[in-house]
C-alpha cells in the first residue's frame, strides 16, 4: 500500500518549531509536511533536508497522519529521479501568501512535489490540506 504522509507535530527545535506553526496557521491545517510512500521508502521535498530526497522515517510516532493513495508508481520514481538534489522552494511558498509568484524550475516545496508526483493539475497552488481533501474525494 502507498501512502500520502503527513507530518502534523510536535516539531522540535526553535526554526522547526516556528516553521511548523506558521505553515499550519497559514494554511489553515494541523499539517506542516507531507511525503509519498512507497514501499516504505518516504519521497518528499523537505526544507529540513534543503530539497528532493528520499528517507526512511519512522511513521509509527504518533507524529503522522497516512492517507492511502494510488500511486502510478514507476512515474513517481522516475520523477524522483529527475527531480532528486532539487533545492527546497522557499520562495514558492509565497504562492500561498501574495498569489502570483511564479514556479522555479527545479525548485519544490513537499506538497507541490507530492501533487505533482500524484500527477494532480496545478500542484503549486495546492496545500497540504488540499491533497488530502483531494484524496478523500476520491
């Protein structure tokens, strides 16, 4: 089973923590992360990580709410492929604030990797909230 994973706390440390909070407020959301898991393995843009990676994490830690999603797996990996190293979108992030900041090339923030992973149109402009609204339309 894959999974869409997302991180809703406690964050720890002083920029994580500030990081975490102004994400969920902003965003209207307990959820400041998010991750697709395939087979375990977690593929995300992090800005703990400074961008496109992949990572074992331990989802048993209370800390993660996973939500099952169909994965077009072999388009996820190659994108990963493609994409890995990619630096964290920061100023993509602004999006959610003033609306108009237009996409960077190889440049991610984790909800718009994992949208665009799920091949849903228009994964820039979505949150973490809105993947998982999408996921549970169905």
């Amino acid at each position: 089973m894959n999974y869409l994973a997302c991180y809703k706390g406690p964050a720890t440390g002083l920029f994580n923590i500030t990081f975490h909070k102004v994400v969920c407020w902003w965003t209207r959301s307990k959820y400041s992360h998010c991750e697709l898991v395939i087979n375990g393995t977690a593929y995300s843009s992090s800005s703990r990580d400074k961008g496109v990676r992949k990572k074992e994490i331990d989802f048993s830690s209370g800390k993660w709410d996973l939500y099952p999603v169909e994965l077009d797996e072999v388009f996820v990996l190659n994108f990963y492929e493609r994409a890995k190293d990619d630096k964290y979108d920061y100023k993509g992030l602004l999006w959610f604030v003033i609306g108009y900041i237009p996409q960077k090339a190889n440049r991610w923030f984790c909800s718009e990797w994992c949208g665009f992973a799920m091949k849903i149109p228009f994964a820039h402009k979505l949150s973490i909230q809105d993947l998982v609204d999408y996921l549970q339309k169905g």
